[in-house]
C-alpha cells in the first residue's frame, strides 16, 4: 500500500501524538518500521517508478521525469507474475501505458488522467483545485466513468479500499500480489465523510522547521506545489492546512484497517505480508515551502512499515535505504528471481541484522537544481544551477535550522562529501555535474 505526498512524522506510533492511525501503529507493533527511508526523487512520477524497476532514477545522461521504462528494466508485477503470483492493481496510475502492460493481471477502481478538466472547484481552504484535475475511475481498457467524479473526491480513499476487499475476498488459488495506490494526502485536500472538525487548526503544532520563506531559490519557488500557499507563509494557514492533511491520513488510516481486516476475515493474514509506504514526503511549511521537490527531512524521508509471517514484531531500524529497495525485498518474500539491472538491496537482511549496513550514504536528486548526499549523521545539499551548498550535522539538528557550510570548523566535511557526491554523479552519469564543472 502507497500513500502519496505523505510525511515521515505522521504515524502516531512514530512519535506524532497530535494525529490518529491506530490502524498503521498497529502495523508499526505488528512489524517492523524503517525510520530513515528515503525518496531520493521527491516527485510522484519517478518516485513510484524506482518502487516499480528496483534502478536509480538516473540513467543515461537524465534525470528521468518520464513514466517510462527502459528497454533493459522488468517491472515488479511482471517477474511475480512469472513466479507464478496473481498481480493486481488498485487506486492511482502514474506511469506509462495500463497496468496491464507493465505485468497486472486486473485492475480495479483504476484511477488515472484523461477524464476531461476538473469543473471548477476549490478545497478545504476555499483555493481553486489544480492537483488531479481530468483525472477520472476508469478501466484498464480505457472505458472512463466521469459520473463517479472528475478530480478527487473526499471519498476516493474508501473507494480504492473496497476495490481492494473485493480482490481479497476472492481467495484465489494462487498466491497474489495487491499493489494499491491511495491519493491520499496529496492535494487538493478534501474533508473526508466524517472526519468534519477531526482536527482543530488552533490546536495543530506549526512545524518546528517552520518559516515564512525559504531564504533562497532552491529551483522550484514557482512550482505548482508552492503556488499552494500565500507568500510569506502564515502560520494560521499552515495550520489549517495541517488539519485537513491530518484529517485525509486518518481516512486513509480507516481505510487500511478495513484491508487489514479483509485479510482477517478471509483467513489470508497469517499468510500474507503487509507493507506501507510514502512516495515521498511534503512540506506544509517546514522550510517555508510547501510542496515537495527538496531535499529536506520531511520530504525526502517517507513512512515505510513491513509486517507478517517472518517479520519480527515492535522493531524499528534507522537503517539507511530506498524506496527501490522495496522491488528486491519483495521478491526475496516471493521467491522470485531479481533481475540483474535492480539496483536496490533487499531490506531483509537489514531486518535480520540489526547492525546491518545497506548504504553507507545515500543520495538525493531533482531535476538539474537539487542533488543530495547524506550520511547518518550529515547531509550535503548542491543546488548546482546557483552553485550552493547546505550542510546540516543532522545528529545535532534534525530540523536542519542550522546550514554550516560557511562554518570553517566544517571545512573538511563539506569538502569530503562534495567528492563522494562528485564521484556518485560521475558513476552514475548525471547531467548536473557538468554544470558544476
């Protein structure tokens, strides 16, 4: 299960006392939660499409926005639909083609573009929707059902979790894989059927990393995202926005136990793994931002939860990873053959091993205006089109409110994580670097 644009700070059982998700602490009790996965490209696109080929969005010279696979990569579904797996797909589709290309056998409450424009209409703030706008339920074959709603609707959460029951429920006589794919939180935020006044504005902590504005341009000041929120920031608009985004977890929460539950009642839990994910996190504020697309904490890190048969209960590990980790790990469960070209490691052993080193660093990248390298302890940000550096000693501040990179004392660091990040970008053959030489 993937929810979308969801902080890493907004699971109850994580250490968010202000929000309610008895349904994703138990999965946190149940199972294990990796507490430092990262999104290394916080944008939906590619984001779902490194969970989908197990590779770094990088390859050949781009930073690879499109929806497409490359001729060399085999999506997830397809290799546990040749290991002998019933593949399904629920809820939102962001990448090329159908699903049913790309190695589902059925799709259910597909929701995609290509329903025509939203009509007007405005969130829960009263700001004119222009998140999901055309997009519609529809079929793999295409057939389209706008009379169920055009853009989102403060339902849709629940209508993506019954399609996933009814999957459930058919118990059938091959193992399955369910993949499903909730908009939530992702705007325009909608007030959920009975989660009115769930949250109270005044009542919402700002962030702690909250700002008016970003003090520079960090290469997406005039992106959609950001045209979300008044500039300067408020704090009574971040608040209320925090309400509403808070109110659409919930719903969603609700709606993951009630597959939770399925599995339950039809006697396939004890046999089944449960995973959640974000695809990457969000803003709200922090950093005087809003949307994604930056290399901070609240965005490049994403909720990630792992239970069922084989995983131990009540067990967290702050071992760095990917989201594409996901692809191997999954197949290592199934038993499927991992094609050569996945990048990813299988977070299993990082599981069993609780000293397990999966990444020494990691890495960050959007577009050609931000790339990233993080260590457990820091974190170096390039924004290579204005040449500027950010070195956060995440150890000491978490928040990342203290840039040291003009700091003398730090010289050596800076200077010891531009080379590995150099050296990662030549590997790997980022265009960027170019313009840094």
């Amino acid at each position: 299960m993937l929810s979308d644009d969801q902080r890493p700070d907004t699971i109850r059982a994580l250490g968010n006392a202000m929000i309610s998700t008895p349904n994703l602490d138990r999965m946190a009790r149940a199972g294990v939660a990796f507490t430092r996965a990262v999104s290394p490209n916080p944008l939906c696109v590619p984001s779902r499409k490194e969970i989908l080929s197990g590779c770094c969005g990088i390859r050949g010279g781009i930073v690879n926005f499109g929806p497409g696979f490359a001729a060399d990569q085999v999506p997830l579904p397809r290799v546990l639909q040749q290991a002998g797996y019933r593949t399904w797909h629920v809820g939102k589709w962001h990448t090329e083609g159908r699903p049913s290309h790309h190695g589902y056998d059925e799709s259910a409450a597909l929701y995609a573009g290509g329903g025509g424009q939203t009509p007007s209409g405005v969130d829960h703030a009263g700001r004119p929707v222009t998140g999901y706008r055309g997009w519609v339920l529809q079929t793999d074959e295409g057939r389209r059902f706008p009379e169920q709603g055009v853009g989102l609707t403060p339902h849709i959460s629940r209508t993506f979790a019954d399609a996933a029951i009814e999957l459930i429920r058919r118990r059938p006589e091959t193992p399955f894989f369910l993949h499903v794919n909730f908009t939530a939180p992702h705007d325009p935020l909608l007030i959920p059927p009975g989660h009115k006044d769930r949250y109270d504005p005044a009542k919402i902590p700002l962030p702690g990393n909250f700002l008016s504005e970003h003090p520079f341009d960090h290469g997406n000041l005039h992106g959609r995202d950001e045209q979300l929120f008044a500039a300067p920031r408020t704090s009574a608009e971040v608040r209320r926005e925090l309400a509403a985004y808070y109110a659409v977890i919930s719903d969603m929460d609700e709606q993951i136990g009630r597959i939770q539950a399925a599995l339950e009642q039809t006697a396939q839990a004890a046999n089944t793994v449960v995973i959640f994910a974000g695809d990457q996190g969000l803003a709200i504020g922090s950093h005087g931002l809003r949307g994604k697309q930056n290399m901070y904490e609240h965005t490049v890190g994403t909720p990630l939860l792992l239970c069922g048969p084989g995983i131990p209960q009540e067990t967290r590990r702050d071992t760095l990873c990917y989201l594409r980790d996901l692809y191997p790990t999954i197949c290592e469960l199934a038993g499927a053959r991992v094609p050569d070209v996945v990048q990813g490691k299988s977070l299993l052993s990082a599981i069993a091993h609780p000293t397990q080193i999966l990444y020494p660093v990691v890495f960050g990248y959007f577009g050609d205006v931000q790339r990233m390298i993080r260590t457990d302890r820091w974190k170096l940000i390039h924004y290579p089109r204005i040449d500027r550096f950010q070195l956060f000693d995440l150890e000491r501040d978490p928040l990342e409110l203290r840039d040291l990179a003009a700091d003398g004392e730090q010289a050596a660091q800076l200077a010891e994580l531009r080379a590995q990040l150099q050296t990662w970008q030549s590997q790997v053959g980022d265009p960027a670097l170019k313009r840094d030489r």
